[in-house]
C-alpha cells in the first residue's frame, strides 16, 4: 500500500499542526522486494532561514530509522520516548521507516542491543552510504542497496513484523497475555521474540499503538468521548488512558486536541 499523506496519518508525530507549518513530510512507497522490511521512504525538508528554529517532538514507531542527510548517515534503533529534532536555516533529512522486526535482518544480532542507540551507517551496515544531493535520486540509490541485501530466504522476524502491524491496526482490547495465547506461546516466550525481533517489550509495542490511536482521535473528527475511547482501547478507565497521553506529551488528551483543532 502506498504512504498514507501526513494529513491522513501523523502518528508519531506531536503537535503536527504546528509542525507542519514549519516542515514539509513527503513519504514515499519502497520498491516491491524491498517492502518486505521497509514500510516507507520519509523525506523532511524546511526553509526557516528568515524564522526562529522549530524543534518538532516525535515518539517514534516502535521500529528502526534510517536517517541520511547531506553528508551524514545514522541508523537510529527503537526508541523508549519522545525525540526531538531541531530544525534551523535550510535543510533535509531522508529516511528509512523500517518494519517493525524489518531491520532484524540486516542487524544480524538481537534488536535490544540498539535500543535508544544512534550508530553511522557503515559501523551497523559493513559500508558506506550511498550519497546523492538530491533526496529524491539517494532514495532510489537506498533502495538498490538494501534490494541487495535482502536475505535470501524468508527470516522468522518477518513474521513477528506481520504480528505486530496486526496490532497497529487493531490495539483495542488486546493484553499481553491474550496475545501470547493467540500466538499459542506463553508471555516468556512472547517477550523474548520481541527482544530479539523489535527491541521492545509486547507491552511497550502495544501501548505505542493505543497511544497514537488516541492522539489521532484527539487531532481529528469530533472531540471524542474519552471514558468511551478508554474502554475501547482496553483501558482500565478514564484515568489511566490520561494518565499516559500525559506522561508523554505533557498535557492531557482534551488540552492536546484543543491546541491541534486551534
């Protein structure tokens, strides 16, 4: 399926009114053999040269980014929290949304071994770079390259990447317990699957997803019932679905879709 536009789907991405007064997001769809572990080319690109710098929270996917610039190449792993990029003067950044589980592959070691971690390309990737001035030519570049180190056979954190995209589409209702069960695993073995597939916990990659469910919700249609979604989502109440829209964002539901409705 090709990226949803930024307007349809700004998960992981805080306060996106705002931002995108600043910022322009293009995504972009990954050739056919290479959507086997990448779900989208992102491209950033601002002109704030005669503006203040803007510094744009994110709470990533629960996946790998691979971010290039003119000159840079990082590989970022699962992150634990909110990030936040700072954006000055004239630039871009390009990146690579892997699947959840998509980089397991080419990692060649367990995901929770880069976990919160910013390492070059070549150190995580055994060479350099592919390096172009114009993003959109270095995107076609960056998907040869990882074409061709596509692994030959299908490896088992395709399936847990299959898993978890079940969960993003569908985090109402769903505990760690009865997703082992489903599974027809227990939670041990569920969560080592998970440490070594995704870097995060089960718990940690479900919680992600109910989060950007309500931030959505919050951002667009009707200002939502919020005991209703609560329940929805599989929240013991009210309560505790704001208590941890707070801890992350540093407001409450009802305050974050005011300022993004203003």
């Amino acid at each position: 399926m090709y990226p949803l536009p930024v307007d349809q789907d700004a998960r992981g991405i805080l306060d996106p009114v705002t931002g995108l007064t600043r910022f322009r997001l293009d995504r972009y769809a990954p050739s056919g053999p290479v959507a086997r572990l990448v779900d989208r080319y992102w491209l950033s690109s601002w002109d704030l040269a005669d503006r203040e710098p803007h510094a744009q929270r994110v709470f990533p996917h629960p996946v790998v980014n691979v971010v290039l610039t003119i000159g840079t190449a990082t590989v970022h792993g699962p992150a634990t929290g909110v990030r936040t990029q700072s954006l000055e003067g004239t630039g871009w950044a390009l990146g690579v949304m892997f699947r959840p589980a998509g980089f397991r592959p080419l990692l060649g070691c367990p995901m929770r071994t880069i976990v919160d971690a910013a390492l070059p390309w070549p150190e995580v990737l055994g060479a350099d770079a592919p390096r172009d001035e114009d993003p959109r030519t270095l995107i076609a570049a960056v998907d040869r390259f990882l074409a061709s180190r596509l692994p030959g056979s299908r490896h088992p954190a395709e399936d847990t990447a299959a898993l978890v995209e079940r969960i993003a589409a569908d985090p109402a209702g769903i505990g760690v317990e009865a997703l082992a069960e489903r599974e027809g695993t227990t939670v041990r073995s569920l969560q080592r699957r998970f440490a070594d597939h995704v870097g995060l916990s089960p718990k940690t990659v479900i919680r992600r997803y109910r989060f950007y469910e309500v931030a959505e919700r919050a951002r667009t249609g009707p200002t939502p019932d919020w005991s209703a979604l609560a329940a929805d989502l599989g929240y013991s109440d009210q309560s505790h679905l704001i208590r941890d829209f707070t801890a992350v964002v540093g407001a409450p539901p009802a305050r974050y879709a005011a300022r993004s409705r203003s």
